[in-house]
C-alpha cells in the first residue's frame, strides 16, 4: 500500500540494479554478438550480459588450460604453415579437456543471451522502479550520462579504465589485472619499444605468441564493452528521471493555460535529460512556485531516423560498433601472427589488420542494416515544462532556467494587457 492506500502493483523483476560495485542492467542484445564474444575468448561474452562469476570461471579457464596445452602456439604455427611444429608443441591431455568447455562457452552466451532478452522485455512491461543514488561506507553510485566516445578512448588507453566512468567496477578490476598480465607475460610494450626504433627482428624475437595472441581480444573486448555499456547507461538515466518527472511533475491540479481569465503567467522551456534539469526545478520550488504549479512533459523520441555513430545525449538501440569491433579482433590477430614472417614485425601488422578489420566490419554494418546517416544537430529537446507563475516571479523563473542550461525559454501570456 501507498500512502493514499491504493495497492502498489507487483513486480517480479527490474531492469536495473544500482550499488556501489556498479549498475548492473539488463538490455536488448544480439545474442549473435554476445556468442561471438565468447568464441573469440570464453568468458567476455557472459561479462557482457553481466553474468560475471560465469565470465571469470571461464575467463581464467581459457588462460590456464590455454597455457597448458600450448594451443596458442600451435595456431600460430598452423596459420604460418608449420604443421609439423604445431603437431610437436600442443599437448593433447589439456586440449581434449579444453574443447567441450569452448563449446559450452559459446552455446551458454547465446543462450543466456537469449533468455535476458526475454526477461528485459518482461522487465520493461512492469517498468520497476530503480533507485539513482547510491551512498556507503565505500563510496557512492549514481545515474548519469557520460559520452560513448570518452568511455572508449580511455578503455583504448588502458583497457578497463572505460568501465569506471560508467561504474562497472568488478569488470573495470578484472578486465585491467586481465590486461596486466598479458601485457607484461606477451612482452608486447618491449615489442612496441623496438618496433618504434625501426629494430622489427628485436620485436619479433621478444614477444611470446603464446600469450600474445591473447592481447587484441582482451583489448577490442574493453573498448566494446565500455563504449555500449556506456550507450546503455544513458538510456538507463533517461528512463529513469522520466518516470521521476512524470511521478513528481505532472500533479492533477496544475492551473493548465486556457481561456484569458487565468491569474497565472506561464513560463514554458525545455531541456535534456540532465541532473542540471532537476537542480533547475528544485530551484524555482525553493524561491517560491509550488510542485504542483510545475508541468514536466519528457518527449517520445523518434525512431525511423537512425544514426551512424552514437553521443551522450542521443543513442538508438542498434551499435555500429558489434561487428567491427569484433572482426577488428580477427584481423589484429591475423596481423600479429603474419607479422612475424613479413617486414615491419607483428605489431605494425597488427595496427594494419586493426585498420582493416575495423573498416570491413563497418562497411558490412552499413550494408546489411541499411542505415541513413543523420545530420549532426545541436542538442535536442528531450522534457518540456511549463510553470505557472505570478507575474513578479516570472523574471525570476527565466533567469534560473537558463542558468541550469535551459535549451530554449519563453513567455506565455494569455491575458490581454501583457
């Protein structure tokens, strides 16, 4: 019951859960994306659908059975065309142990994938509320919209360092301790180190294929991983402060402008999706105008025009990144291994095959999906509101919107002598 005595409706599931470990968040998927991700390296697909205890069981898995077998040497030995030496270096006892998992791994992220979908779809009919804010001991967690892009250039940075903009702090630790170790265990900054010294036999003979061959789906995982996270953190903020607005800024009895008799003058303006937006609102009820004299209106947004690349204040629920971010992978790796046999060395045939891959994913995003390039705009309206006020408020009330980055303010009179 609420304090009006109606009967709160029951709901089973949210879509999202705030803590100081992270937001934690159901969504739409490609099942298809998420099994690749796992096929690539067991473990990253179930990190994606934020199945983390399964991800790192079979995260570390894939590291040590991997490690034990050899069987990353034995690719790179059978893609260079030395069979034999591919023969002579895996060990068949860890490999016969490492094939059923792989496939479990693969078969289990399409799965959940697909079992998430459904429960999100659920979710999203009994639109549960969630909590914003969080405050511990520890530290604190809250909604917020952080741009894709920012989130992506940190994590390629440093891989991990994307996912603590957005709060993800279980997979930002794992993913950074992850890169560490194939980082230093590859050898791979020393490689860089004589690559940029034009030294590239010195690059070759000091890396480890075999724990190099880890390093571009360890490092196109994070960019991925935070960049979408990040798109889905947006919508996450956006949802959430519109059932706020319509929850605490829509009351029955606003005085709503019709005829000429009305006492009230009208200031109407409208905003993004913002924390200022609330800060705006809070401001004017403390200098005196009502709750119930203030109207927010958040707009449906449309969804026939698509864009190419997604920002933090406009997002679609189809990412341009999924498919190239994982061919980027393929090729980095075809890349690092053909590098060892051609000039240049591994790590400039990994930034050739990282080119590569990325654009022809790309270009096979545009074609199968079809999608228009929408024009760069400014920012867009995303809440309306209009407040009612005495006419000595009304400067007053201008004034405090455009001082929380209103996008636009206007009065609204309808009395004949104003």
């Amino acid at each position: 019951m609420n304090q009006s005595g109606q009967r709160m409706p029951y709901t089973r599931r949210k879509r999202a859960y705030v803590s100081i470990w992270g937001t934690t968040q159901m969504h739409l998927r490609s099942p298809f994306i998420v099994a690749l991700w796992s096929a690539i390296f067991p473990g990253l697909g179930h990190l994606l659908l934020s199945k983390y205890i399964r991800g790192f069981i079979l995260f570390i898995w894939e590291i040590v059975i991997n490690l034990a077998s050899h069987l990353n040497l034995a690719i790179f030995y059978t893609f260079l065309g030395r069979f034999e030496e591919a023969k002579m270096v895996v060990d068949t006892r860890w490999l016969l142990l490492y094939i059923p998992t792989y496939l479990f791994a693969f078969w289990d992220s399409y799965r959940t994938a697909v079992d998430l979908n459904n429960h999100f779809i659920l979710a999203a009919r009994e639109d549960a509320p969630v909590q914003p804010f969080v405050m511990h001991a520890l530290g604190i967690n809250y909604l917020d919209r952080s741009s894709p892009w920012v989130a992506f250039f940190w994590s390629l940075i440093s891989p991990g360092v994307g996912q603590l903009i957005i709060h993800r702090i279980v997979v930002a630790f794992f993913l950074l301790a992850g890169w560490i170790v194939v980082v230093y265990f590859s050898r791979a900054l020393p490689a860089i180190h004589f690559t940029l010294q034009g030294q590239f036999d010195m690059a070759r003979n000091v890396v480890n294929p075999q724990w190099l061959l880890n390093l571009p789906s360890v490092y196109f995982f994070a960019m991925y991983d935070a960049y979408v996270n990040t798109v889905e953190s947006n919508k996450l903020f956006e949802w959430e402060q519109s059932k706020f607005l319509k929850r605490a800024y829509q009351d029955h009895s606003f005085p709503m402008p019709v005829g000429k008799e009305g006492k009230h003058m009208y200031i109407v303006s409208n905003f993004e999706h913002t924390i200022k937006l609330e800060t705006a609102m809070t401001a004017i009820e403390m200098k005196g105008v009502p709750r119930e004299n203030i109207l927010a209106v958040p707009l449906d947004k449309r969804s026939e025009d698509r864009m190419l690349f997604d920002r933090m204040h406009s997002s679609d629920s189809l990412s341009m990144l999924d498919l190239p971010m994982i061919t980027t992978s393929i090729f980095a790796l075809f890349g690092l291994i053909y590098g060892f046999i051609l000039d240049w060395g591994p790590i400039v045939w990994a930034l050739i095959g990282t080119l590569f891959g990325f654009c022809v994913g790309l270009a096979v995003k545009l074609i199968s999906t079809r999608r228009r390039k929408k024009k760069q705009r400014g920012a867009e309206p995303e809440v309306v509101l209009l407040i009612a006020c005495e006419a000595e408020q009304m400067d007053m009330v201008q004034e405090t919107l455009w001082a929380y980055s209103a996008l636009g303010v206007a009065k609204l009179s309808l009395q004949d002598d104003l």
